[in-house]
C-alpha cells in the first residue's frame, strides 16, 4: 500500500471518529475539501448570523488557541469520548476559532454538566497553560452596562480607580456571575472637581 493510500485511509479513520453519523458520500467530499479539489459539492448552510446556541465557547489566548487547534480533529473526538462518558446526548462536530478563543459547534444546545466536561477536558490537556482557561460557556446577548456613582479615588489605598480595579470587583461580585466582559472598561471622571467616576 503506497503511502498516499495510507494517508488517505488515516484521514477517512479521523473523520469517521470525528462525525460517526457522516455518511460515506460526504466524507469523500469533505477528504476532496481537504484535499483541495475544485467545485466541493459539500456546502454548509447557515441558519443565523453570528453565534448560536449551539456553540460553546472556551475563551484562551492566542497563543493557547494555536496550539489547541494543530489538533482539532483529535479534540473532537476526545470532547465526544468524555460527552459520552457523562451520558450526555451533545456532540461536539467541528472547532474553529473565533476573536477571543476557540468555538466548538454542538449538535444540541449544551447543558451545564456537558460546559464542565468541556472545560475539564481543556484544561487536562498538557500542553494548554491551566491558568489561561476561561470558563467554557454559551453564547450571550450584548448589552450595554454603566455603572454610575463610582469613587474614584479609592478610601482603601488612595489611588485613582482603574479598569483592573473595576474587572476584580465584577469577577469577585456574585451578581456578575454570567456576565462576561466582551471589551476592557473605562473609568471617567464626572467632572474635574468631581470625585466620582462613571464605568
């Protein structure tokens, strides 16, 4: 058997891990895809723009990110091996990468205990920095928060509020518990002689 036949052989064994209710006729076009055959008969119609529930989110560095998605064919079918320990019916079908980390597409909407199995599983990984994993969650409305009447200048140590300040007490405030910063705050002084601020 030459070795192209072989690294065929490997790739179809990895899709069919990876999608176990893929049909024969779409793993060949999905091995053309990879391939890089013209006209791929296989198209993936979108139903919604931007995210759906359907998705999980893991939010890492860039650099966590990279190394994650060198193997994602493998993660897949790891994701799908621990979801299936847990009795869970999700699946997970494929993993790309989006502005603050990775987004793994699910058949079904994901439950808590299915985002805990997720995470579990990212952060056993080795070769991913522990300390770099978010809580793997799903996809949330945007909103606009500002909060107004802020000190800024903090009684404890007397120094102007920050956005590190602001982003420790959000974290560390159980209200905030879902609530995920999409951008860094800002902190502005009312006025000049003012000594409250608004985020």
């Amino acid at each position: 058997m030459s070795s192209t036949n072989t690294n065929i052989a490997r790739e179809t064994l990895k899709i069919k891990e990876a999608f176990l209710n893929l049909q024969n006729k779409k793993i060949k076009n999905i091995q053309k895809i990879i391939s890089g055959e013209n006209n791929p008969k296989l198209k993936l119609n979108m139903t919604t723009k931007g995210l759906s529930r359907k998705q999980v989110i893991i939010s890492i560095n860039l650099d966590n990110t990279n190394k994650f998605m060198k193997d994602s064919s493998a993660h897949v079918t790891n994701i799908n091996k621990a979801l299936k320990n847990i009795k869970s019916n999700i699946m997970a079908d494929f993993i790309c990468i989006k502005n603050r980390g990775v987004i793994i597409i699910t058949n079904k909407i994901a439950g808590a205990l299915d985002l805990q199995t997720i995470k579990r599983y990212i952060k056993n990984m080795n070769d991913i920095e522990v300390n770099q994993v978010e809580a793997s969650r799903l996809p949330q409305s945007k909103s606009f928060l500002k909060i107004i009447g802020i000190p800024y200048i903090s009684e404890a140590t007397h120094i102007p509020m920050t956005a590190d300040v602001i982003e420790k007490i959000i974290k560390d405030n159980h209200i905030f518990n879902n609530m995920v910063l999409v951008l860094r705050p800002r902190v502005i002084k009312v006025s000049l002689k003012s000594d409250i601020s608004i985020m």
